[in-house]
C-alpha cells in the first residue's frame, strides 16, 4: 500500500501568519505524538508570500487520514483557525518514489 500526501495551501487573512503558524505547530506537534499513521508534517512558510502557509502531511493510508480528521485536536485546529484563514486548497497525492 502506497502512502497518501495531503497538500494544502492556505492564504491567510492580512496579518494572520504569525498566529496561524503558531497553532499550526502547536497541532502538528498532537498528530506526530498521537497519529503512528501521520509519518510526516511539516508546515512551510513561502519566502515570497506574506500571507500564505503550506502544509505538507504524509498518511500510511487514507483510513489514516479520515481517523485523523476525527481527532479532538483535528476538530480543535480547525475551529481555532477557521477565522484565520481566507482560502484553503487541498490536494490529495500517492507518494510515488518507490519502484
């Protein structure tokens, strides 16, 4: 079974960043103690994009990431952060780097 990566762009209201990264690791932080499924989370900060965030998460399998998705933290995060954010994209991935 391949692992899944969920990508996602995040534009944050003006002036949001800072708070948004910081309970962005304050989450990221939960799922890497709670998820051994969650094999990576990484949050990335664009060097020319004041009001954009990244996310980068790697999943063993997409049952992983809908239990994720049921956390109390998940639904904590996303509560928190709802009025931070003015646009989120997602993109669902297979990571391919194996033959």
């Amino acid at each position: 079974m391949e692992d899944i990566v969920l990508l996602v762009e995040l534009k944050l209201h003006p002036g949001k960043r800072a708070a948004y990264v910081a309970r962005a690791r304050r989450h990221r932080e939960r799922v890497l103690a709670n998820e051994a499924d969650c094999r990576r989370f990484d949050v990335l900060i664009p060097e020319d994009c004041a009001d954009t965030v990244h996310l980068c998460e790697v999943y063993a399998d997409h049952a992983a990431f809908e239990r994720h998705l049921q956390t109390p933290y998940m639904k904590a995060y996303m509560a928190d952060t709802a009025p931070m954010i003015a646009e989120r994209k997602r993109v669902m991935c297979r990571l391919a780097n194996e033959t």
